[in-house]
C-alpha cells in the first residue's frame, strides 16, 4: 500500500514538474543570462540517440524555440541546443530540424529590442542564418559532425564510447565510422 502511494505521488509530481529530462532542457534553455554547460548539452544531444528519449528532447526544444520574442534567451538557447544536437544528436535529429527548416527561417527576422535600444534579436537572427547554413549544406555539416566527433574524447565529458553512448542502438546507425548521410555515430 505504501509503495502504491509513494509510486502515485512520484507520478504527481512529475505531471506537475516534468521529468528529469525535462527538467533538463528546461534548465538549458533557460531565460537566465548565462549559456548551458557543454557537458549538460551533450548529454542532451546523447538522449536524441535514444528511442524513448529523442521525442521528449526534440519537442521541448522546438517549444523553447518558439517562445515569444520577449523570452529571446531561451530562443537562442534553443537554437544553441539545435546546433550542438546538429553536430552530435542522432542523424534522425538532423532530419527533423530539415523538416523544421521553414520554422527556422521565420527567426531571421526575429525582432526584440530592449528599453534602452540594445537590439537582442540579432543574436537569434545570427544563430539561426548559421544553422540553416549548416542545414542546407551536407557535405559541411557531415564534416562538422566527424569533427565533432573527434574533439569528443578529447575534452571528457560524455564521449560516444562512454556515458549514455551510442553503442549499435538508437537512431544514430551505430557507429559507423562515418559511413552514415551525416557521419553519424
């Protein structure tokens, strides 16, 4: 009985706050005046490798992409959360900001100027001209995601070999040595 309760409780309390995962992007793409770790955004770019997590990851994304031009930090969060899942989230990752390419576009001419005439939109128009660079040309971002690829082990962190790991599972194609459209993982 105790244990039902305690599992009734949990489910509660993650309706009201969300899940960990959740918790976590939300943090990342926060309206505080301080970027994401780089150790917090590849672990975000790993979840997008996973079945279960990838759904959860890409749409609180795109959500926090789409806020209102008042909340322009966690616009550019997001973009910068895009741009690092571009270089190493999972190839399905890829093809889901192709298909939100039109929805990228619209923020080139995202507009937000403070009260004393600091414009803060063109951080987001910026980051999002270099994502839809990056998008529209294949062969670079497959050379962006091979580099990124190396610097992985290099810096800690979480690598593709260890941490979550992408090893053979997910939607990345298993680590096929660049052999993938992108140079997956």
């Amino acid at each position: 009985m105790l244990d039902m309760a305690k599992r009734v409780a949990k489910e509660a309390m993650v309706k009201a706050t969300g899940t960990e995962l959740e918790k976590k992007i939300a943090e990342a793409c926060s309206n505080k005046p301080w970027g994401a770790s780089s150790t917090m955004l590849a672990e975000l770019a790993q979840h997008t490798f996973d079945y279960q997590d990838y759904p959860v990851v890409m749409s609180n994304m795109w959500k926090r992409i789409h806020s209102k031009s008042t909340e322009w930090r966690v616009v550019y969060k997001g973009l910068n959360l895009l741009e690092h899942i571009l270089l190493n989230g999972s190839e399905r990752a890829v093809e889901d900001a192709r298909d939100h390419l039109f929805q990228i576009r619209t923020l080139c001419d995202f507009q937000h100027v403070e009260s004393g005439g600091v414009d803060q939109g063109i951080n987001v128009r910026e980051k999002s001209r270099k994502i839809i660079d990056l998008l529209n040309d294949r062969e670079r971002l497959k050379e962006e995601r091979e580099k990124a690829r190396a610097n992985r082990g290099k810096y800690g962190g979480v690598s593709s070999d260890k941490g979550f790991g992408n090893n053979g599972g997910g939607f990345g194609g298993g680590g096929g040595g660049g052999a993938s459209k992108y140079g997956g993982f």
